[in-house]
C-alpha cells in the first residue's frame, strides 16, 4: 500500500497538491523520533532531521538547496521568524542522540536567510 520506497531511507519528506490530490515531489529523509518541518510564503520548505541536519526545498519542485549539519542531533521541528527586517529560520536541539556519544547540550540554532 502506498509509493514504493525510496531507497534505504527510513522516511520521506512529501508534498501533495490538495487541489488535485496528487503527489508533487518526495524525497528521503526523516522517520524516526524528532524533526519537522515549515514552509515559508517565500516557496522555501524548511526539514530538520533527527541526525541534526537542517534541510531547504523549493516548496513548489523539491529541489535541495541547502543541507547544514549543526552537530547538533535530536533537533525539533523549525520555525521561522522576522525582525528587523530580517528572517530566521530557528530549531532547538538537545542532548546526544545515541548512548554512546558524550553528551552535549541543549541549543538554540539560528540562521539568517539572505
């Protein structure tokens, strides 16, 4: 049931046209505990990943125009901001991700846009 999988990803990042009930575009990523997404009036798609990654689509094709690793795992879902005339694209992440790693902690993560 369902669009086959894509590769070895444990998830996927989807956008639907509610219009016409139709897949637009998928790629691989995300599943897992952690992450989100948001999308901007400005056609951009913001994901963060439960590695840490933090990840920008065109909302309207799909394209990957950017990808940071903020060494940061455990990350929440993004969000944005204006002020001063400026956007921010924002995420909280936090500890370590795995039992092994030495622990870090908690962050706040900002990003100016162009």
């Amino acid at each position: 049931i369902g669009p086959e999988p894509l590769g070895t990803s444990r998830g996927v990042l989807e956008a639907w046209d509610p219009v016409r009930q139709k897949l637009v575009w998928r790629t691989p990523g995300g599943g897992g505990i952690g992450g989100g997404t948001v999308t901007t009036a400005g056609n951009l798609v913001f994901q963060t990943i439960n590695d840490g990654r933090l990840l920008a689509y065109s909302a309207d094709k799909g394209e990957k125009l950017l990808e940071i690793a903020t060494g940061r795992p455990g990350t929440g879902p993004p969000i944005t901001y204006e002020a001063g005339g400026k956007q921010y694209v924002v995420i909280a992440a936090g500890g370590s991700a795995k039992i092994d790693e030495e622990r870090q902690g908690d962050a706040v993560v900002a990003y100016a846009l162009p």
